[in-house]
C-alpha cells in the first residue's frame, strides 16, 4: 500500500518526463521532487511540475502537496480523511495531477 501511495503522489513525475517544458519554475514542490531521487526527476521536469501547482494550487495547498513526497503516510492519510477540507484538498490535488500530466507529458 505504502508504494501505491508513493507512486499515487508522484504521478505528475513519471508522467511528465521527456515532454514540453513550461519553464523552470522553483519552489516547495520542485525542491521536493528534485530531493525524491526519482530516476525520471530533472530540474526541467520538476520546474514544470512546479509551474503547474503555482497556476492551480494555492502557497497552503503546495506546500502540502510537497509534504507527500517525505512523508508518503500523510498522502495516505489525507486521501482516506472523511474531513471535507481533506477531501477539497484531494480534489484540487487530482486535478492538478492530471494538468500537470497533460502539461509536462
């Protein structure tokens, strides 16, 4: 399950290797993804990644969504929440993976 949650949170990675890029965005989500170690990881694809979050995610929700890739339990436990700010959080956070998926991909 821990994997699944890992891989859950780093969707947007594997997805957008290799593709177009829309800049090099820095920030919390493109430290993080660099930080991951993920074989598909680049400053180019994490600036894109990060380029997506800053257009739909706002500072809390990033900040958040960067906290997923240290701490793949708190992925997990946001999405099984019953709370209905985890659950708008949740939301937010699979559109953006989608986005992030068409936009880097």
């Amino acid at each position: 399950m821990r994997r699944i949650l890992i891989l859950a949170a780093l969707i947007p990675l594997a997805a957008c290797g290799g593709g177009r890029s829309t800049g090099s965005a820095t920030g919390e989500i493109s430290r993080a993804c660099l930080a991951a170690d993920r074989a598909a990881a680049s400053p180019v694809l994490c600036g894109c990644v990060q380029g997506v979050a800053n257009r739909m995610l706002s500072s809390a929700d990033r900040d958040r969504a960067a906290d997923f890739f240290a701490d793949p339990d708190y992925a997990h436990a946001i999405r099984f929440s019953d709370l209905p700010r985890n659950e708008a959080f949740w939301d937010r956070y699979r559109e953006f993976i989608t986005t992030a998926e068409r936009t880097c991909g």
